[in-house]
C-alpha cells in the first residue's frame, strides 16, 4: 500500500536527526513507499468548505546538515490525501487549536494521526486528571490562595503553567523557600492560565520514565534523568536518557489508560511516569522513539505505521 502522506509540523531544517521522533517517522514511510509532503500549520486554510495546505514534496535521509529536500510549493486539497501526521510541537494555544479545528474537517477519512478531536481534548496536564487514581496530589487553579493551602499540606511542591511544555517554567518549592508568592507573581504578571501545583516527587532523583504506547499498547520505555541541581528531566532542560525496562506498576498504568487511548483515536502517545504515579499523557506531539529504538533494537516508528496502514485500509473497505 502506498500512501499520499502530508506531515503537519515546524521547519524541518533545525531538527536533530539522531533525537527527533517526527523525522523517523518520515523516514520509515518512505522506505515502505509512501509519498511524502510537508507544510507548517500557517499554511492551512479553509476555502469553501475545502481545508488547503500549501505544501512541498519531501525526502528526507540520515546525513547529517543534509537531511531533507523539498520541493516546489503545491496548494493540496488535503481530503485528497490518505494520511497527515499532526506533528508540530506545543505550546498549546489558540493556534494549535485552530489547527484541529481545520483537520477535524477531513478526519477520518483522510486520516489524521493522532485524531485532531481528540488532541484538542485531550491538553497534557488536563487529560491525565481523568485517571485521578494514577496521579499524585494535584491542585489546578488561579487562587493564590489555594495554592499556599496545598503547600502548607505537602510542603515540597512543583509550581508549572497548565499548558506549558518542554519542562519551560517548571519550579520546584522547596518546604524552606520564601519565593512562592514571589513567583505566584510573576506567574499572574505573565500568564492567564491556571497553574497546575503537584506534590514534589523525590523520586524523579532516579528519573522521570517516558513510556510509549501504540494504539493504546506499551511499546517500550526510557528513563529521563535529571541534570545536577535540576528538578526537571524534559530533554530540553538538560535531562539524560538512559536505558529502562517497564516495571510491573508501568503495565498496570497502561493496563487502565490504555483502552481509552485506543477508543480516542490515540495512536502515538507518550505518558510520564514518576515513580509509582502517572504525571502526564502526552497526546501532541510526542517524542522518545529514537531513544527506545537504540536501547531495545526495535523499530517502534515501523509499528506506528503498522497500524497507520491498517487504519486506513479498514476506511478503504468500509
């Protein structure tokens, strides 16, 4: 089967091709044949009742500063596509919203991955409080109030944005720290949002394990360590990626998470785990399967296109 295949994400030109999930993605469909294009989410636009992308044909391989090459722009009628991966990274606004606005409009039938409704209900920091059981103690809100409450119960806290990402203005409150209400300023200065405020788990010493699950089935796992001195692990704040197996507790969280992902249309999610609770469900854009792939010799982007394939095909025959 080969497929016409749009890829919705930022320029391809700064990626890390040894780290970024969206360019093996890339890479597998093309050597199973597959058409590729790529366009960045400005260049949608609704015509008519007609969702437009102006559009240019990609190849891409694994040399280094010469990874792509694009073609001349096309304007694509993207209901005329078999697949687009929605790949572009949060933050998650109003933009990134609008964008599954638009691609809700050929979804199913051109196929998009994961399934723009969905993605637009499913923001990270919020999706994972419908599995209140897995989470540590969590507080969402803008009361100043609330939040000195939640602290004066668990005393060693995280403070972070309800939609931020990449581990971006992410602070850990210490119980002998005097800088909260300085920061609940700070934070009232530069954001609407709510803030999410969690119990600190020490254990994200040890790590902060990201798992992958496809189609709504753990496929493997990393651990993401934290810098000296950080207490945070996202890749971009400096966390180290080391080798992890899945314990008995992390097929348990997929075990619950896992058929919901599935009903949703989910097909490549990435949740947190610290220690025994689960942190986040990462639905956008997420990432770890170059990581995974060279630790356990596997090939999870070739399983994601397994069931890409078999999703279009079931669309095909209805």
């Amino acid at each position: 089967m080969s497929l016409a295949v749009a890829i919705q994400m930022d320029p391809i030109e700064p990626i890390d091709i040894n780290a970024d999930s969206t360019f093996v993605l890339a890479l597998e469909a093309e050597r199973r044949g597959h058409g590729l294009y790529h366009y960045l989410p400005k260049d949608l636009s609704y015509r008519q009742g007609r969702i437009y992308a102006k559009a240019r044909p990609l190849n891409v391989r694994r040399v280094k500063g010469d990874h792509f090459t694009l073609g001349p722009v096309e304007t694509i009628d993207l209901a005329a596509l078999d697949v687009v991966l929605m790949r572009q990274d949060p933050p998650f606004d109003m933009a990134y919203i609008g964008a599954t606005h638009l691609l809700e409009r050929i979804h199913p039938r051109t196929l998009v991955v994961n399934d723009p409704a969905e993605v637009r209900n499913a923001p990270e920091k919020l999706f994972v409080t419908h599995f209140v059981d897995l989470m540590p103690p969590t507080l969402i809100t803008h009361d100043p109030a609330e939040i000195r409450a939640f602290r004066q119960e668990y005393q060693d806290i995280i403070v972070k944005p309800l939609y931020g990402n990449g581990g971006s203005r992410v602070f850990h409150i210490r119980p002998e720290d005097d800088n909260l209400n300085a920061l609940l300023e700070f934070f009232a200065s530069t954001t609407n949002e709510p803030l999410m405020v969690q119990r600190y788990l020490p254990e994200v010493r040890a790590g902060d394990k990201r798992v992958i699950l496809i189609d709504g089935e753990p496929a493997g796992a990393i651990n993401r360590v934290p810098a000296s001195g950080e207490a945070r692990a996202n890749m971009h704040s400096g966390g180290r990626a080391e080798k992890a197996d899945m314990t008995e507790r992390d097929r348990e969280i997929c075990a619950l998470i896992g058929p919901t992902l599935k009903e949703k249309g989910l097909v490549f999610v990435g949740i947190d785990v610290i220690g025994p609770y689960l942190t986040e469900i990462n639905v956008t854009s997420p990432t770890g399967l170059q990581e995974i792939d060279r630790f356990d010799g596997v090939n999870l982007e070739g399983r994601i296109w397994d069931v890409i394939e078999s999703k279009r095909a079931s669309l095909l025959s209805v």
